[in-house]
C-alpha cells in the first residue's frame, strides 16, 4: 500500500492535495464533497480587511449616523442589537466554526490584511474559532516609485512578526513571485515565525474597456505552464530552511503535482482545476498519482520528496542561467523563414 502522507505546518495530512483559497468553501455540501474526494485539508476562501472595515463603516453610517430629519421620528430609527446586524466578519467566523464542526480533516483559515491591527486582531479571532492553521496572503502592489524593495520585504515580516505574538497556531504565507530576491524573503519570514511558505500567489490583473475607458476587473483562471514557476522555486528553496513548502497555482493534474512534490513540495493546492471540474478532479489527480506512484515503485511521497530539487538534481545548474542558455540556443526558425 503506498502511503501518500505528507507533513504540512505541524500538521500530519493524509496525502499531499489540499483545496487551496476559492469560493468552494463558502458552501458545507461542496465542502464535504472536497473532502469526500480526497482533500486532506482545506483551505478557506479569503477573508478580506478592507470587506471587514466596509460592512462595519456601512454598519455605523446606516444605523447610528442616520439623519432622519423629524424629530419625533427619531425614537423609530432601526439601532440593531449584535445578534441582528451581520458583519462578513461575522459570517467566515460562523463557516469556519461550521466546517471545523463537520468535516474530520483540517481547516486553514486565510487573511488578506493589508495593516498590523487588522492582522493581529482578526488573526486572534479566526484561531479562536478554530483554525488549525492560518495562511496570510499579503496583497500588496508596490506602485509607490519611492518605496524601496527592502522596505516591502520589511512590511511582511513586521506584521507577521506581530501576529505570531498574539497567536499559536501555525502562520503560512502565501507570497507572490513579484520579489527581487525570494529566498531572502523567505528566511526573513523564518526569523519572523513562520512555519512556511505558499509559492505563489497570482496578481490578477486588470483590464481596460476600450469604450468606456474604464479600468475593469478580470479573471482568468490558471493553466498547467504557471506551475513551472512555481517548481523552480520551491526547487531552489528545498532543505535550505525548516518551512513547509506549498505550490499554489497551476496545479491541473497528477503530472503537475508529482512535478511539485519531486521539487520539494510538501502539498500542492488546488484551486482553478476544482473550479473548472468540481471535486472529481481532486479523485482524478490523486488516483493517478497512485498509479503512477505503483508504476515507477515508489513507496511514499517522503520518498519521492525533493528527489530533483536543487541539491538533489543530476545537473543543478539546470536550474540557474544555464537553461536559459540553453533554452535559446536550441531554437530553430521554421524552414522558409529568414535567418
């Protein structure tokens, strides 16, 4: 029997897919049926400071600060009781409570804050209802031109540096690819108290209506070639620290997560797979993993972990300029056209 366990954060995961931040979790029965079909832990959908701060100023403008002009009409203004006004705080603290209630694998809350009070307060609430772990995703665009790389790389390890003072449960933090050095970053984080890392979250960019001239939002969902960078990463980062190592994005299938996992990955998240398909693609990957697992006999994922990370690899310059130079010298124009 092939064991495909896996240690993430402390945590002992029955094998290495876990259903990543998206809108699946909002939903119990959808939830059940992640896992069901094999999730080993979940995580849940973002919550986000700047939605918190929105439904509490909403709150105050509309029920304590409403002007209703006539004087005897004051004593009829709706002042609702706590139990009557739902805040979306309110709301992820009920669903965490919700699905740590009814499902038996763990649950990972996530916080997109964006300042130090709203980390650590949230932060404080989400272990209170549950969680087993926490994963941070800082979604901070640097557009200040007079904002230096250093000083971004010291807000991340600031706030989770306070965070871990107020909470014991494990902090992962999921980080974008948009750093000048992110294996520097890393062992700040490290310092900081983190216990590891997810590589790599996905700025999702705007688009422009050309009638309009409006800014608009997009979304596109991820493709298999976006796990390479992924792999690249976690490759180079892969016992040169004590973090648990997660891919997060383009994650499609058995191929892209054993990939993952022979890089150094300790789980790889799903997410736009799970969108496009629903729950039966998490049962497709890790059933094909099993094969292909029996087919090239291997006994567990500890031992297929790492095998061609950087330290691990027959060529670890395969990693570094060399591929680049090789990549370009080995491409050839198509018969016909000028050289």
């Amino acid at each position: 029997m092939i064991d495909l366990s896996t240690d993430y954060l402390g945590l002992r995961l029955a094998n290495p897919l876990v259903p990543s931040a998206s809108p699946l979790s909002r939903d119990l029965d959808m939830a059940r049926r992640l896992e069901d079909a094999g999730a080993s832990a979940l995580v849940m959908y973002s919550l986000f400071e700047e939605t918190i701060a929105a439904s509490e100023e909403a709150a105050v403008r509309f029920f304590h600060e409403q002007e209703i002009g006539f004087g005897e009409a004051d004593s009829f203004r709706p002042v609702p009781t706590d139990h009557e006004y739902r805040s979306e705080l309110d709301d992820y603290l009920e669903q965490l409570t919700t699905l740590k209630r009814s499902l038996s694998i763990p649950v990972i809350a996530s916080l997109n804050g964006i300042s130090e009070d709203g980390w650590v307060r949230h932060g404080r609430q989400l272990q209170e209802a549950g969680a087993d772990a926490l994963e941070l995703n800082v979604y901070y665009v640097a557009a200040d031109p007079f904002e230096t790389g250093a000083a971004v790389e010291s807000r991340y390890a600031a706030l989770l540096h306070q965070l871990k003072q107020a909470v014991d449960i494990p902090i992962t933090m999921k980080l974008s690819s948009q750093f000048s050095s992110v294996g520097h970053l890393v062992r700040e984080l490290e310092a900081a108290g983190a216990q590891g890392v997810a590589l790599f979250n996905r700025f999702y960019q705007p688009d422009i209506d050309l009638e309009t001239r409006e800014v608009t939002p997009t979304l596109t969902l991820s493709s298999p070639y976006e796990s390479l960078l992924r792999v690249h990463w976690v490759a180079a980062l892969h016992g040169r620290d004590d973090l648990s190592l997660a891919v997060t994005g383009g994650i499609h299938s058995a191929e892209d997560a054993l990939k993952a996992l022979m890089a150094g990955a300790d789980v790889t998240h799903l997410c736009s797979v799970l969108l496009k398909e629903g729950p039966e693609a998490l049962e497709r990957i890790r059933t094909d993993m099993l094969r292909w697992l029996e087919e090239h006999e291997y006994a567990s994922v500890q031992q297929l972990k790492g095998c061609v990370s950087r330290q691990h690899a027959i060529d670890p310059t395969a990693y570094d300029r060399a591929n680049y130079v090789k990549v370009m010298d080995r491409h050839r124009c198509p018969d016909g056209v000028w050289r």
